[in-house]
C-alpha cells in the first residue's frame, strides 16, 4: 500500500499476535471492536427513535470507516468541506450531504461535478446568491436550507431569510429543495443532559419558525437534519428532526467527555488512541515522548493518559515533534515504553496523520487512509 519503508515493515506485521505494538509512532490507533460497539449503539439509537443515522465524515475523513458505517445501516454521511466530499466519493462513498454553505462560480462548479458522479450528493446553502450561483451551473442539484439555530455561523437568521432562499430554489427546475438542517455547535459540549436539552428546545423552536416559513413559500420540508453526539437525545425528544449527524461517538475524545460524564450521550467508548514512544527518560521528573503538536490537536483540553496504571501522569506539549508526561508515582516509565494517549478533540487530531492503524486486541488488522486528511477547500 506505501512504498515507505517503515511503513511496508510494519504492514508486514498485520495478523500476527502482538503487532499493535510494532506500529511506528506516533500512530493515530483505533480499536475496532470498541469502534464496532459504538458504531452498533448509535445506530440502534436512532433506530429506536425513529431517525435516520448520517453520520459526520469530519470526524474520520476515512471512506473505509464512512463504508462500515453504512454498512451498520446509516443512510449516508456528511462532510464538510467540498474537499472531503471530493476525497469520499472518490473512494465509492455515494450518499454525501455537505453541511457547509460555499461561495463563488467555481465551487459552484465542483459542487455541479459532484451532483453527477453521485446520484446521492445533496448540499446545504443559506442565501438566494448562493442558489444563483449553482442555477448558473445547470446542474441538477439537491438543496437543503441552513438554518442559524442560534450558532451564529452560517444559516438564514430569520423567517423571512428562509422564504427568500426557498423562493430562489423553486424558480429553477433543476434545483430540488429537499428541507432544511439546523445545528447548534454550541450545544454539543455543555455539560449536563438538561441544560443541552434547554438549550436545543429552543434553538428547534427557531428551526420550526424557520420551517413554516420555508412552507409558507411553497417549499417542501421532507428532511430536517442536524444535532450531533452530545445532544442525540435531547435532538430526538424534540421530534422535529428526520435525520441526525453525530460524528465523534465513533471515536470520542477528552472534550466530549469531560462535557458529558456518565449522560447518556457519553456512553461510548474511548476507541482512537494516539500511541506515543518514550524516546528519552532521563529527567527525574518526567519523560518524553515521540508525539506533539504535529501528532496531537490543541484547541481542546490537553490530552490524557488511557492507561489507569498512569493516574497522576500529566501530558504537555514539549514541541512540535515531542511531548512531556509527568512520571506518575505508581509506576516507573522507561526508555521504549509505549503509552496510549486520548486526543483532547478528536476531528483536527486526525488531521494530523494520513493513516489509522486498525487493531484488534493486541493485532494489527489493517492500516487505513485518512483520505480527506487536510481537505480544507
């Protein structure tokens, strides 16, 4: 698959029993059978309240993952950047809604060429220029309105924003509108289940507005698509939702549960690791390791430790290429040592490596592409 040495040698190791630990690191490593589980547990979520699963591909940016997850019964998967979906289709993913509005002739056109090659491509937009300029394309496209939930980053603000951009889509008949998505970022990591449920109680009484308003025009509203994992089930009580986007419970990170403890919402398992090496140990009071920023995202809380046996270890970040764990008083840490570290934010830590190395126990089982990794456009 790579012509990398240190790739090609550890590749050579898939199958056989202890090879997790001849991955090169640092190492984006996922445990398939938690991933498996949390995969199974979403799904039977939304089977149970009714929704259609499609899961957030930004989390992953992986069409071999965005598969299995169909495969469990989603109904597609969402991206979003014009990139990633560029990236998944590439690899047969065929069901792609992009959650993120574009602007100008020429996404307008990459857009267009993603509607043809996959009869499952849909896309949001929130201004009536917006429609004209994928009109312009000629190509046959599936809209869906966003809506500002109360995020305040993309969306209609208001009704009358709603009907205008709906109008703009009826006008061309090449132009499908499909319904609308409402997601409130803001929500995802408040802590407790009532104050999120408070929250997204209100952020659907504006979605509803917005959606009345959208059929007052004469649009149709068949989907109604948005929420993610920290509010599934506060976005399933509300009832306004066809389809949900959670992303991060495949994987989960430090910040989701930090924010969602022993909720509901939380009860998935930590499955994507970053594995580090102990490449020097000679300080008295801590160790370095082969992960940094390069390896690790930093806009959430810092990473942690996986492994029980390191409670009272701390990770910092000693540079770009290195990090620094405190040596926790239980146990001694050694030149060589391998240590499992659980990313503080899990979608731009995954930026950060091209490759998830899929491991079930102790066994390598495959190595994955990331391949929408840095699909920013």
């Amino acid at each position: 698959m790579d012509a990398r040495p240190h790739l090609a040698a550890a590749e050579a190791l898939i199958g056989r029993p202890g090879s997790r630990h001849a991955i090169p690191t640092p190492a984006a490593v996922l445990d398939l059978d938690a991933f498996e589980r949390n995969v199974a547990r979403m799904q039977a979520r939304a089977d149970a309240a009714g929704l259609a699963l499609r899961p957030h591909a930004k989390s992953h940016k992986s069409a071999t993952l965005a598969r299995r997850q169909i495969e469990a019964g989603a109904v597609g998967v969402c991206c979003a950047k014009l990139a990633e979906a560029e990236a998944l289709a590439a690899e047969g993913i065929g069901a792609i809604l992009l959650t993120s509005p574009i602007a100008g002739a020429a996404n307008a056109g990459r857009a267009a060429a993603l509607s043809r090659a996959i009869p499952g491509f849909r896309m949001v937009v929130d201004h009536v220029d917006g429609v004209a300029e994928l009109a312009a394309t000629g190509a046959p496209l599936q809209l869906v309105i966003d809506v500002d939930v109360g995020l305040g980053r993309t969306g209609v603000h208001d009704p009358d924003q709603a009907a205008d951009v709906a109008r703009a889509i009826l006008r061309h008949p090449q132009l499908t509108l499909l319904g609308v998505q409402g997601y409130g970022g803001q929500w995802q990591h408040m802590k407790g289940a009532n104050a999120r449920a408070a929250a997204v109680a209100d952020g659907m009484a504006r979605l509803a507005t917005a959606i009345a308003a959208i059929r007052e025009a004469g649009g149709r509203v068949e989907v109604v698509t948005g929420g993610g994992t920290g509010t599934f089930a506060a976005d399933a009580a509300q009832g306004l939702f066809s389809e949900v986007q959670p992303g991060s419970y495949a994987f989960m990170d430090r910040d989701y549960r930090d924010a969602l403890g022993e909720d509901p919402d939380g009860a998935f398992e930590q499955s994507l690791f970053v594995a580090a090496t102990v490449i020097s140990a000679n300080h008295p009071q801590w160790v370095t390791v082969d992960a940094g920023l390069k390896a690790l995202s930093t806009d959430g809380p810092l990473p942690v430790l996986a492994d029980p046996a390191l409670d009272g270890a701390a990770f910092r970040f000693f540079g770009d290429e290195h990090g620094m764990v405190t040596r926790p008083a239980a146990r001694a840490l050694h030149r060589g040592d391998r240590l499992d570290l659980i990313p503080g934010h899990i979608d731009p830590t995954l930026d950060r490596h091209d490759l998830i190395w899929a491991v079930r126990g102790d066994v390598l089982e495959a190595v994955i592409p990331v391949d929408a990794r840095g699909a920013s456009q």
